[in-house]
C-alpha cells in the first residue's frame, strides 16, 4: 500500500514492523483490539485510558452516518 492509498483508508503504521493497519471507526468502538496482517502484533485497545478519543470517534461515526442518509434522501 502506497502513501496516497493510506491517506484514503483510516488506520495506523504497526509499531513493531511499520507496515499500515487499516481500520475503521467502527472497528475501533466495537473491538478489543487490532492486529497486523503482517507481524501478528496483537495491539489491545485499553477502554478506560481511551473514553475520552472512543466518545469522539463515536460522535464521528454518528455525524457520518447522519450525512449518509440526508445525502441519500435527497437524491
């Protein structure tokens, strides 16, 4: 995956081999963690230490899902 691909899809560079995990906010709020495809690095998402960015990225989610179904109403 180039670096224009990982501007497009949401995620982050693996922080033990540095190759790009995609992921999606949905992702994020619903799992207990990532994993690289590559390295198998298992990376736990810690809810307490994380509520404050989980609150925001749910905000996030629901603000996108608003903007999904008022664009395909008014098509």
């Amino acid at each position: 995956m180039n670096n224009k691909q990982q501007q497009q899809v949401p995620g982050m560079a693996c922080p033990q081999c540095g190759k790009f995990i995609p992921t999606t906010i949905t992702e994020l709020l619903t799992s207990g963690h990532l994993r690289c495809s590559y390295c198998l690095l298992k990376l736990n998402i810690d809810r307490y230490k994380s509520a404050t960015a989980l609150k925001a990225l749910a905000k996030v989610e629901a603000a996108q899902k608003r903007v999904e179904s008022t664009s395909k109403f008014n098509r």
